[in-house]
C-alpha cells in the first residue's frame, strides 16, 4: 500500500508526463509522440453517443494498436494527409489530474482536457477526459492504453477528429 | 432562379455541367426542402434498433423531430415528436425503452403505440373532446424494405418498394449476408461538414478520387501486404444508374471483407472462418451471387440522402442539408448478427481505418467537400464539370452514377416526376453511326 506521499510523488510523475506528451503533440513532434507507447497499446477514441463502451463491439472514432499508431503518425507527416496539410495549431489544456490505481508495473489515471484547433479560419474547441494506463520502463514512463472520450454530442464544426486527440 | 438551366446534360456531345449556384443558392436549398425533402421517401432507421418491445430511437428526419418506436405490440410505428397538446417534444433522450411517454410540460401521456391515455383533469374538457383525434400524429407514409425504415411526408407517395427501383437489388445483397438478420452496431458517427450536402453524394460515388485523394490510406494498407489496389480501375468495375435517381459503384474488393474475402490484415487465424462464412454464401445463394456478396465491394446510394458502402465494412449513412454550405451526417456500421467476435472486431477496425471521421480516409473527404464549397466562392468560374463515361459503358471512376443523382434532382427541382436515366452512349453511338 503507498503511503499518501508515495501517492503524491506519483500525481505529480504523471502530471508531468501528461503535460510533457501534451507539449510534444503542440510541437507536432509526432515521432516523439509514438515512442511514448509501448507495443501493446491502445488509442481509443469513442463515438460520441458511446463514450464509455468497449471499442471491441462498438463502433468509435479511433482504435489503434501500435501499428495503427505509427500508421497515424506517418499520415500525419506527409503532405498527403489533407485534412491537416498544412497543419492545424492546437494548443492543449491538461488539468484535474487524478491517479485511479497503481499496481507493482501500471498506473491507471484520468485527467480532464480542453484541446483547442485553429485551422482555414475556424476554432474547434475538444472538451473531454482522458484515462491512461501508464508502465514503468526504465527511468521513465509508457503509455500502454490512451483513451480520449469527448463530451461533445457530434463532430462540428470541425466534422473530424484529424489531430492526434 | 432559372432552374432549367441548371444543369447542362447534352449526351450527344458528351457534356454535363452542374451549374455551382446549386451549391450555393438559398433559393435552391428551399426548393430541395420541398420538391425532394418533403416528397421523397427518406431512411429513418434499422429494425435491429428496436429489438424489444418498448425500444425507441429518436431521429430528425429532413429537420422534423421523428420518434422511431416498437410497441408493446411488436408492431414498429413512426411519430412526431410533438405533444399534440402544446408541442413539447414527449419523447427527451436519444434511445430507451418506454412503455409511454408522458409530456412533461402538462403531464399528457401517451403510450408506445401513440394512443393518448393520459389526460389530467381531464373531465374540464367540454364539447367535442376525443382521445383518438389526440393520438400522436404519424408521418403521411412509413414501411421497410429488409429492415431499412423510410419515411415520406407526402401521402401520395407511390409504394417504398416501387420507389426504390433498381435499389433493392443492391440492398439485398447486404441483407442477405445474414442468415439471422443484419443488425447495427452500437456507436454512432455524427459529425458535421461546411458544405452543400450534394457533394457528399457525389464523393461516396466517386471512384475518380479513390486512389489520388486518400493515398496515406493506401500507403498504410500497402505496408500490411495489400497489392490489389488496381482493382478500383478495373474493367469489370462499373458505374450504375438504378433508376429514380439510385446509383451504385461495383469494383472487384481491392481489401479485405468481413464477408468473406481474406487479406494478410486479418491475420493467418482468419483464413478458416472467413472460408466457411464464404461456403455458406455460396450454399445458400450459389457461387455468382456468393461471389457478388463476398469479392466485390459497391457504394450505393439510395435517393436523396442515404448512402450504403459495402466496403471493407459496411456503413448506412444519412446526409441532412442543413443550409447551402452545411451538411449533418449520421453514419452507422451495419453487420451479420450473428458474427463472431473477433470477426466483429476486424470489421470495426476497419470501419474506424477508413470510414469513420477519425480514419485515415473520412477526414481528407470532408477537406475536399469543403475545399470545393470553398473554391465556389470564385463565382466567375460557374460550372462543375461531370462527364466522365458519357460515351462508354462507365466504370466506377466514371461518373453516370453521379449523373444519376443529378438527373433526378433536376427534374425534382422542375417539379418534374422523374429524370431522363437512359444511358449516356446511346444518342452518340447513334449519332457516330449515321455520320459514319
């Protein structure tokens, strides 16, 4: 069992984390990015009206696994991908950063975002919460399940998730 | 507006021109509400999303508020999502089961079959006061084809079945891909688009923008192994105008498909149940009709507003023109009930890869819908230019099946029944054949 400072001194690791891999999605450091999973992970983003279903039986928005994830990422990078060529600026708010439960190798925690993309004249603003489950490897951490589920009831004005959630 | 002159079709010289106002008209987007939303018969649901007694859907159908709704007696009923009191929508969530529904604004209730059986103080009501002329309205038309629901606001509407023409066809080979039924999958894409809606008709039927617009799809899908992308642009790929104004694209698959054609992405571990899922087919509906159903893939659209890809999954998609430059789409993924679960998965991978708005495909579609609206701007450039295969039989990166809808809408527009839907080749066959 950790003791409150344990718990506290975790909060802060996955905070810093967080804000870390929010910072690299800004940048559009997209390979950074996908070295933060590990191979077994998950993106999952859920359909609006099924926020809290699993992606197995459910149609979403996103589920990658790894190779899906890289996919993503190398799309994202060419010229080819259109609904993002040329780029959109995001700017991500991460806040109410909470640890749900730590076991000896993995750390469940949700945290609350406010993502905002700026494209060809028009602002979308993606409101949601995240629920990560986060390994230790090395001095560091991994993200091996990422899921991004959006309050919004429909995809508007935007129409799309285009950006890494 | 000079609507005649709209569209150019003159198929003795091979030219068909849509004239962009129809893209950008107020004036245009009004009439389509009346001419062909209000008359036309329009997809509302599937009957696998009322399972039970009591289940209920709500949907806007051309902006009316539907509710979609199996009875305590099984029987499955349209009505409007007005309290025939006062107005309050009766009817506040999305999907539920209910065996009434009860206004809240005065407390009117009224069961799953529409009869209002609840009035309080019901007794102050003088003269002429009659329960049944109060039951929820229903829309003029409703009825099914194979589970698909439709409505039409107009009374004198012919039957859904003759309406749907050439169409049916097309449906069947995606309701007979169950032995137990299809059914919709849970999870809804919703999403919005800065475009007039036509354009998303005519990209769902637009084989010309396959390979060149979603290449990073492709490129993905050729580091799985995938090695048929030829089969888009293949000659047995065709083009087809169904009459009415439905369309569809048929192309040998150039993926994989639930039902049933194997690709390295599913996996070594799929190859013996995807073989035994094509088997039955051909059991059941003998090897040309097995093969239709399983090695080729068809986009169909079923005038005005719903489109079905029978692609690497399969989605039922409604399009909503909201005003001239905005549409609302609904998308579903529809699927054999009885699928097994790690068939249902590939088939949501799938879906989610391509289909979905967060897909490696979607997303650049919505890009060039808008990226048209927004070149229309340009006013002095005044046509679009769609006529690709008017003096051959047309494949499916030609565009009669896009003429189709335009034919149809032309004529709507003109308040005309139907357009003209004959082939394309015809008149300048004849025409080469008498100079010649």
């Amino acid at each position: 069992v950790a003791t409150t400072e344990a718990l506290a001194a975790i909060r802060q690791e996955v905070e810093a984390f967080l804000f870390e891999e929010a910072a690299i999605l800004d940048d559009w450091r997209l390979d950074d990015w996908a070295a933060l999973f590990t191979e077994d992970a998950r993106y999952v983003v859920p359909a609006t009206d099924a926020r809290h279903a699993d992606p197995n039986v459910t149609l979403g928005l996103i589920d990658d696994d790894i190779v899906r994830i890289r996919g993503r990422v190398e799309r994202l990078k060419s010229r080819h991908a259109h609904r993002e060529f040329p780029s959109s600026r995001t700017r991500r708010l991460i806040t109410n950063v909470r640890v749900l439960k730590t076991t000896d190798d993995a750390i469940q925690a949700t945290a609350n975002f406010l993502v905002s993309r700026v494209r060809n004249g028009q602002t979308d603003h993606m409101v949601g919460r995240y629920l990560y489950t986060l390994v230790r490897a090395g001095n560091g951490l991994k993200i091996r399940s990422r899921r991004a589920e959006l309050e919004a009831e429909t995809l508007a004005p935007h129409g799309t998730v285009s950006i890494i959630l | 507006m000079d609507v005649p002159n709209l569209i150019i079709d003159d198929r003795k010289n091979a030219i068909f021109r849509v004239h962009r106002t129809a893209m950008t008209s107020q004036e245009v987007f009004e009439l389509e509400q009346r001419n062909i939303f209000d008359r036309c018969w329009l997809y509302v649901g599937h009957e696998s999303e009322l399972p039970n007694p009591g289940d209920y859907r709500r949907r806007h159908v051309a902006g009316r508020p539907i509710v979609f709704v199996r009875g305590s007696d099984s029987v499955i009923r349209l009505f409007f999502n007005t309290c025939t009191h006062r107005g309050a929508r009766i009817c506040r969530q999305d999907a539920g089961n209910q065996a009434s529904f009860q206004c809240f604004y005065h407390s009117w209730t009224f069961n799953n079959k529409g009869e209002l059986v609840g009035v309080p103080d019901e007794e102050s009501y003088a003269g002429e006061w009659n329960r049944k002329e109060r039951a929820l309205q229903q829309p003029a038309r409703s009825d099914n084809y194979r589970g698909f629901w439709f409505l039409s606001f107009n009374p004198d509407m012919v039957d859904l079945d003759e309406y749907l023409a050439g169409a049916k066809e097309y449906l069947d080979l995606v309701a007979d891909q169950s032995e137990v039924g299809m059914r919709l999958l849970p999870g809804t894409n919703r999403y919005a688009t800065n475009a007039n809606w036509k354009l998303l008709v005519e990209n769902s039927l637009d084989g010309y923008h396959g390979a060149p617009l979603h290449v990073t799809y492709w490129q993905f899908l050729a580091k799985q192994g995938l090695d048929r992308l030829g089969q888009l642009t293949a000659d047995t790929a065709r083009g087809l105008d169904l009459g009415n104004g439905h369309a569809v694209t048929v192309s040998p698959a150039p993926y994989g498909r639930p039902v049933a054609l194997w690709h390295p992405t599913f996996g070594e571990d799929a190859r013996e149940e995807i073989a035994s899922i094509r088997q039955r087919l051909i059991d059941r509906h003998g090897e040309d009709r097995a093969y239709r159903m399983t090695e080729t893939i068809r986009n169909l659209f079923v005038y005005p507003n719903l489109i079905i890809n029978d692609v690497m999954a399969i989605t039922v998609r409604v399009i909503w023109s909201i005003s001239p430059n905005q549409m609302d789409v609904t998308a579903w993924a529809l699927g054999p009930a009885e699928e097994s679960s790690s068939m249902l998965k590939r088939r949501i991978e799938g879906f989610n890869l391509f289909l979905g708005p967060g897909g490696f495909g979607s997303p650049d579609d919505v890009e060039a819908l808008e990226a048209c609206q927004e070149g229309f701007a340009a006013t002095a450039v005044e046509w679009s230019d769609i006529s690709r295969g008017m003096r051959r039989e047309a494949t499916a990166i030609d565009e009669r099946q896009v003429r189709a809808l335009w034919r149809e809408w032309h004529a709507h527009l003109q308040g005309l029944p139907h357009g003209d839907h004959s082939p394309d080749y015809q008149l300048a066959a004849q025409e080469a054949a008498s100079s010649g």
